[in-house]
C-alpha cells in the first residue's frame, strides 16, 4: 500500500482521496472506476497539451469503397441468372 506522506513525492502529482458518497462498491468496482477517470483524465491532459488524436483507418468510411471497380467479362449477361 502506498504511503500518504511519500505519494506526492515522486514526479507524479499527489492523487486525492476518493470518497464513494452513496453504495458500497467492491475493490473491483472502485478499481475500474478510478481507472476510468484517470483515462478520461489523461486524455484530457494529453487535449489541452495540443497532442492531436491520429485518425483511425478503421473508421475510414472510404475503406469500404472497392478500389477498382470489377468490370463484367464477356457473355456476362448469361451468368447474371442461374437457375437454382
């Protein structure tokens, strides 16, 4: 367990106490919710320090466009219906 005294001691900014208001959260669940706002905290640090967020190519909708387009070949027209 961390130390009080020495937490803010390092090159990391003191973190403050959390104080849960209302319920009775696990460890887990208090884990993952101050993992969650230390995330949202970075982000914005990272935001106001003026690192753009890269573009994902996954999210490209101009990936999904085909990059040539497929041209029938000849007597196509008779494979465009094919008894079943």
């Amino acid at each position: 367990m961390l130390d009080p005294t020495t937490q803010g001691q390092g090159e990391h900014p003191p973190i403050p106490p959390v104080k849960v208001v209302r319920g009775n959260p696990t460890p887990e669940e208090l884990a993952a919710a101050l993992a969650v706002v230390r995330a949202r905290a970075a982000a914005a640090a990272a935001e106001q320090q003026g690192h753009a967020r890269g573009t994902q190519e996954w999210s490209d909708p101009a990936r999904t466009v085909p990059r040539r387009v497929p041209h029938p070949g000849p007597k196509a027209w008779r494979t465009t219906y094919w008894p079943a």
